[in-house]
C-alpha cells in the first residue's frame, strides 16, 4: 500500500519567510500529500478559523496537500473528484448540473490555508500547480469549481485566472456569502504553457503561473502524486 504521507517536492526559499521577529529567514518547505484523511486539513482549517465540515463536508474521494515548512505544517489545500456529490451543488445546483449535463469531469478544490507568514510566491505557485496536476492529470478533471467569500474572489481570479460561474449567494454551511468559480482545464493547461517555469515573467503576467513549473516537469511530479 501507498505510505500515508509522500513528500512530492522539496524547495528552499532564502528571504521569504517572515520570523516572529520579523527577521527574512532560510527554510525547507516540502509540499506533501497526505493519505492519512482529514484529520491534518481538519486541525489546519480551524487554526486559521474555518469549518472543515462547512467545507468539505462529505466523505469522498479526497486529495490533501500539505506545506510543511522545516517539518511543521503551515498549509493546506484539497481536491476531491465528484463522485455524484458536490459541497458547491448545495447553492449552484444549475450550474453544477449544466457542467454534468455536457460531459464534464469535475473537481472541487478546498479553500486555501495558508500561514499569512508564508508570502512565497514560488511555494504557492508550487502548491497550486501540483493541485492542478492532481485535478487535471491524475484525476483526468476537465473543470475545477470553488466556492469563495467574495471579498476573496479578487485574488483567486487574478492570481489563478478563475472565471466567475455563479452569483453571490447566501452559503448556509458557514452564514457567509459566497461566489463559485470555475477554471477549465484548457485554461490552466494553457496558462501553464505559457508562463510555467519563467518567473522573470511575472513583471508582466502578475498571477501565480510564472512561478508555476515548467511543464517539462510535470510528468515527474505526476509519477510521485501516485493518485490512481
């Protein structure tokens, strides 16, 4: 069997990493997937405020990726493959079902956690590209959706490229507002294409991409995701 944890990249980022001091600091960030359920993702979103039954609230087929910076966890993200149930169908049933109703392969990705100290770009191109490698590679996903606060839907449709696919509605799981975005997985293979790879980019393309890798890459990180 799988070990319930597996490191998928390690990365040193000198000078990004803000002490409690406030002094730059060198660390060791690994970016790893957890096997080991929801209990890891659990305990980080209530460190950082959130419900994770709110969020993820049904029992599926669920990928969880861990920052862990010099050994201590620091953030997470989840993308879990629509096995029939969607937490977003609860508010955007029609949209939802217009995505099924095409043919679509969806996948549902948790909100991010991140320690606010963590300003990385680098480490959070990291993050996301790997989840998008697990939605749209190893999970074969044509479409990821997530369902976001709106005042945070600014930074996932500048900094990931999200579309806005339903309104503002009313998210009764958490008594808070929400939007659901979309990314397709020609989109993102695109983008990546582009700007993977080349962070002397970024002056121009201010998203997260240019600090994605280069998708010479992805194949290896493929290998060790190991999602089958």
């Amino acid at each position: 069997m799988p070990a319930e944890e597996q490191t998928i990249v390690e990365l040193a980022y000198p000078g990004e990493y803000l002490s409690r001091l406030g002094q730059a600091e060198t660390k060791t960030c690994k970016i790893r997937l957890s096997r080991k359920g929801q209990g890891l993702l659990a305990r980080m979103y209530a460190s950082r405020g959130y419900n994770m039954q709110a969020t993820l609230s049904h029992d599926c087929d669920m990928s969880s990726l861990v920052v862990q910076i010099d050994g201590q966890a620091q953030g997470t993200i989840s993308v879990r493959m629509d096995d029939g149930y969607l937490a977003a169908e609860e508010h955007y049933p029609e949209y939802i079902a217009a995505l099924r109703q095409r043919g679509a392969r969806i996948c549902e990705m948790g909100k991010l956690a991140m320690d606010p100290g963590v300003r990385s770009k680098h480490v959070l191109g990291a993050i996301f590209h790997i989840a998008w490698i697990t939605a749209f590679r190893a999970r074969r996903a044509t479409d990821l959706v997530i369902e976001v606060n709106p005042r945070h839907a600014p930074f996932y449709r500048r900094m990931l490229r999200f579309d806005l696919l339903g309104p503002e509605r009313m998210c009764e799981r958490v008594g808070a507002p929400a939007v659901l975005l979309h990314i397709s997985a020609e989109k993102g293979r695109n983008l990546i294409n582009q700007f993977g790879g080349q962070p002397q980019l970024s002056s121009d393309e201010r998203s997260f991409y240019p600090y994605f890798f280069h998708p010479d890459d992805e194949e290896g990180l493929l290998r060790r995701l190991s999602v089958g």
